[in-house]
C-alpha cells in the first residue's frame, strides 16, 4: 500500500496562500519545477480541495500551449493531465481532466483510494488536508519552504487537539532558496 503524502509550497512562516489567494510570494524555477515534475510523476493519483482543484484546473489544461510555459512547466501540463485526479467539494458541479468528483468522509475516501492505487497519493489544498491531518491518516509531510514572511493567510497546518509529533527525513535546499523538508509522524 502506498503513503498519503500532503506536498505543498510554503512560507517560512506557515502559509500557503497570501490572505487575498495569491501565489505569487514562491519562486518556482527550473530546478524546482523539475522536483514537482518528479514527485508528480510517481503518484498514482492525487487528491483536491475545490479551491486547488480550480487553481490547477484553470491552468494546467493549456498550460503546455502557453508560450511563457519553460520546458519543465510544458511537462508538468502533461503529467498533470495523466495523472487520476479526486477532487473533493460539495460545491463542485462537475470536474474535467481525467478528475472524478466525490463527496463524504475522508476516512472513506482514503480507505477506497488505497484499494484503487497500490502507489503513493498526494493530498494538496490546506483545509481538505487538515482533515486527513488531524484524523491521523497522512503517512508523510513534505513541505517545500520559500525563505518569505506573509504574516497571515491559508495555513499549511490545521489546528489540532495534541501536538503533532513528527521525525525528519529529509532535507534538501534548491538554488531559488527554497527548502525541501520531509518529515513522518514519529
């Protein structure tokens, strides 16, 4: 059976987003992107939120026929557009993309999923994650730092009833600052 693996960008301070949604405080370059492309590529599938689902949803679809696309970004268009996607909302219509809506409980979910893929699945978007955080359920963190400060917005971790105590396996820094560290309950 694979790992639940929550993978995100972000700040030295704990967030992902500014409070306004932004993105634009990462410095994703070539290396980096290259890593995504990587970690992408080995999932069997991976999990939304509605509003990460949207973000990548927006993009990704064309991405490869951007003419500002870099070569990493053209290739991760195309491992996205592969890759099974679970988008879960209950506000969601409809999803595309070789994307399959669903709804419920994440323990549910989880446990159907790991039947489905023998492989590791990603979970990404903070609040759907913190769910599967809190319950316990998430087998490996790996948080990509950008050496900035926001001082508010979306946090990367939920608020929890105990403390969350983690053992690090493994850190990596890229050449735009950034800093990979990937961490297992301990």
């Amino acid at each position: 059976m694979g790992k639940l693996i929550y993978l995100m960008n972000v700040s030295l301070d704990g967030y992902v987003e500014t409070p306004d949604h932004g993105l634009d405080w990462t410095t994703v370059d070539d290396e980096l992107h290259t890593w995504f492309n990587d970690q992408t590529r080995s999932l069997d599938a991976s999990i939304y939120g509605r509003r990460l689902y949207e973000v990548m949803a927006a993009y990704w679809p064309t991405g490869e026929d951007d003419p500002s696309a870099t070569d990493a970004m053209r290739e991760f268009a195309r491992i996205w557009m592969r890759m099974p996607k679970i988008a879960f909302s209950s506000r969601l219509e409809r999803v595309e993309h070789n994307s399959r809506l669903v709804r419920g409980d994440v323990g549910a979910l989880l446990e159907g999923l790991r039947h489905e893929f023998d492989g590791d699945i990603a979970v990404g978007g903070p609040n759907l994650a913190g769910q599967f955080v809190r319950r316990g359920l998430v087998d490996e963190y790996r948080l990509v730092i950008h050496p900035v400060v926001l001082g508010a917005g979306t946090p990367f971790w939920p608020e929890v009833d105990a403390p969350l105590r983690l053992r690090n396996l493994q850190t990596r820094a890229f050449a735009s600052g950034a800093e990979l560290r990937t961490y297992v309950p301990s």
